[in-house]
C-alpha cells in the first residue's frame, strides 16, 4: 500500500531541494510488517514527509516496487537529479545501482560507524572516521585519511573499501545544496508517527494522515510569524558566524572579491560567485565564515547572499498545498474490487520491541551524567573487574536473595487478599447506611 498526497508531491518537487531520505520501520501492531518513508528537507532544515507505503519485509523486491512507485509520481532521478540518503539497508543498495545506474547514493555515516566501532573502539579512531567524512576539501580528506592509515592500517582498510563517494563530504554535488552525513530526518519521522505504528493498518494511516495535515498548517501559521526573508534556522547559523569574523583579517581584492586569513589558513572568497575555496559556501550555499568576515568587512550584508532555497518565499511554497479531511468509514463508497485479504501474521520470538534498540552513544541525556565508559566497582572489595554478585574474596557476605515462589504461598495472598478486601466493602456499605439514615431523620 503506497501512500501519497498531492500536496506532499508538489510541496517536495517544487519547493524543496533534491535529497531523499530512505528509511523503513517496524509496526507495533498485532500484523506486524514494516513502513517505508521517504523523507525531504524543506528550507528551514527541518523533515518534509513525500511518501509512505507499507510492505511485509524489508527486502529487495519491496524497495524495488517502493521506489517504482515513488518515482512513478515525482520523477526519476536521472530525470529530476534526485539524491538519495540511506542507512545501507538490506537489498536497497542493489535496487538503487540496478534501476538508476550513476545516480548519487549517500550512506549514513552515523550507521557506518556503528559498524566501525565494534571493530575499532578507539577514540582518536573515531574522530580520525569523522574528519574524514567531514572535510568539504579533498586534501583534508586525505590527510586525515593518511594519519587513519598511519595509525590504524586495518582501520584504514574498512573504511578504503567503500567507495568514498559514497560517504566522504568533499564528493558530494554542490547544486543540491545539503551537506547531510546521517540519516536523521528519516529517523525523526519515525519517531513522530511512534504512536500510530502501534495501531492496526487502515487506523495508522489514517492517524498519519492526520498528523501531516496538522503538521502542514502548523508550518503555515509559523511561517507568518517570522520577520526575515530567510528561514529562522540558517539565520541562527549566519548570525554564530557574523560572532566569530573578529578572529580574521579580510582584505577586499576587487568588487565582492576577498582574501580572508584566519587561523587555519588563507581562503579566497568570491561573493558574485558565491563561492569560497574552503568549498562549505559552495556545497550549503549559506555564506561560510570566511564569507561573512569578507562580506562584514565589505560592509555588505550575509543574509542577501543566502541561496533562494533557504528563503521563507520557498518554505510557503512547500507548505501550500492542502491535505483535505477526510469523512467517517461509515460515508465511503462501496468499492466493487476484490475485498484484500490481511497478511499472514509472523509471530516474532520474545516480547515485542516498542522502541528500537539505540546505538552505545546515540541520544545521550544533556545535563545528566552518563555511566558510559564508568569503572564499575565492587561493593565488597572494592576492585574494577568485578561485581559484589561475582566477588570470590573470602568473607564476602553478598548472596543474592531470590523470593521464593510457590503454591502455598500464592493461596495465602489470595486469602489475604480476599479478606482485605471484605473488609473495605463492609466499610463503604456502613457509611452508605449512615448517610441513607441520616437524609431520612432529616
């Protein structure tokens, strides 16, 4: 079952830029199955929701007929230029490569060090793994890439055989104008639309269909509330980056031509162009720092060199259509196909999962201490490497009590309670009798 509106379709094609975020999520409910999203960025950085469909496994031929689908409705990616965003999920890797042969395929970084660090669980390992993929620059690529090599050559060998296009920042096509290396909008629709994904099908698209409607009109009311030209997100951005100008000299080469000098080096900024040599102002199209230090000096204005997709006037676009209400069952029209039949239910082993397991590291509480990485230390003895439940010093006095259970004595609480509760009916029906007695002396 593949879902659509029209005003998710047009909002997307004609107002947002041109990643696809793929993502699938388990359903809670009693048939199971999993929902398939595709997910956008409107221009204030924040998830615009394209399409939905549900599917009975995530595999091959389901991603297949998914993205059949999808690009049945907004176009292909060789026809519009899509880009699409994944978490390297079963058999989707394939299907991309086989229906749209050189078509720019973005992994998840965040998912990809999930599976680095069970191998290499080291610190300056971790972050060697994100300079890497963070660099807008092929030389900061490299460089970190060759300490990578120099430090940990196995280390190195994972992550040399995936193509770099794949994931590195620096490859990534500047027209789309997202720099995204994770996945997270597909992840935070998944958990906007939790509560519905436990509930039986027809009843959860329905309550989806009614968080996005709302959502829609949120968006449109909101957008009327902001004084600037420029959505409110990447004012905030330009806004940290206009703080931190002091820390570079600026000399002004020519008409809207710098040379800006910081701490890490010389960058030659080109604001006709729009384009600086640190490659960020190229690849986000918001004016990098050393943009907004040659531009401030210049006495030029930052925000009128943001790129028009991050503009308000882009952000009512996407949000114009309208997803109409939707009437009671009992007032649809009888449809002469044939009735569907629900799918087979798979019962999974062990108690069923309400939320997804979380990486080590993933949504760490702020402002609580977090016990990761901790020594834990025995209340015994007071050593490291184990617990008072496994303390083998002598005298140690730990035992762990277990209540026993048995028939007796479940038969005994059922009596007790029994008894108790006896007792608290006698005392309501006394104080019924005396109110009743006391209306008639009256």
């Amino acid at each position: 079952m593949f879902v659509m509106f029209t005003a998710q379709k047009e909002g997307f094609v004609n107002a947002c830029r041109p990643v696809i975020g793929l993502d699938a999520c388990h359903l809670k409910g009693i048939m199971g199955g999993q929902l398939m999203s595709a997910i956008g960025r409107d221009a204030n950085n924040q998830m615009f929701p394209i399409a939905m469909a549900l599917v009975e496994s995530e595999c091959k031929d389901s991603w297949g007929w998914f993205l059949d689908s999808l690009t049945d409705a907004i176009g292909t990616p060789i026809e519009r230029g899509w880009v699409f965003l994944s978490d390297r999920q079963k058999g989707l890797i394939d299907c991309i490569e086989n229906k749209y042969p050189g078509v720019e395929h973005r992994f998840c970084v965040r998912h990809m060090y999930a599976n680095f660090k069970l191998k290499f669980k080291d610190k300056h390992l971790r972050d060697l793994m994100w300079g890497a993929a963070r660099a807008y620059l092929p030389c900061h690529y490299e460089s970190k890439m060759r300490e990578l090599h120099l430090v940990a050559p196995e280390a190195h060998a994972w992550f040399s055989s995936i193509p770099a296009n794949l994931w590195a920042r620096h490859t990534f096509s500047p027209r789309t104008k997202c720099d995204l290396l994770s996945n997270n909008i597909c992840e935070s629709f998944n958990q906007y639309i939790k509560d519905a994904r436990e509930e039986p099908i027809l009843t959860m698209f329905e309550a989806i269909r009614r968080q996005i409607m709302c959502r829609f009109q949120e968006k449109r009311d909101w957008i009327q509330k902001v004084k600037s030209h420029i959505c409110p997100r990447i004012c905030q951005k330009i806004e940290e980056r206009k703080k931190q100008v002091a820390q570079f000299d600026a000399l002004v080469s020519t008409r809207e031509v710098y040379e800006v000098t910081g701490i890490v080096g010389t960058f030659a900024v080109n604001a006709v162009q729009r384009s600086c040599t640190c490659n960020e102002w190229d690849m986000t199209g918001i004016p990098c720092v050393h943009a907004c230090a040659g531009l401030v000096q210049d006495n030029k204005d930052p925000y009128a060199y943001v790129d028009n997709c991050y503009s308000v006037e882009i952000y009512v676009k996407a949000y114009a259509g309208v997803i109409m209400p939707m009437p009671d069952q009992t007032n649809w029209v009888n449809a002469s196909s044939d009735t569907l039949l629900p799918p087979r239910r798979k019962i999974a082993p062990g108690r069923p999962k309400k939320v997804r397991k979380k990486a080590q590291l993933e949504d760490l509480h702020v402002g609580k201490l977090s016990k990761v990485g901790l020594p834990i230390h025995c209340s015994h003895c007071g050593h490291t490497d184990h617990n008072a439940r496994s303390c083998k010093v002598t005298g140690c006095s730990f035992v762990r009590q277990r209540k026993s259970v048995t028939a007796q004595g479940l038969l005994n609480e059922g009596e007790e309670l029994v008894e108790a509760t006896l007792q608290m009916l006698m005392l309501m029906l006394k104080e019924i009798l005396m109110l009743m007695l006391c209306k008639m002396l009256m």
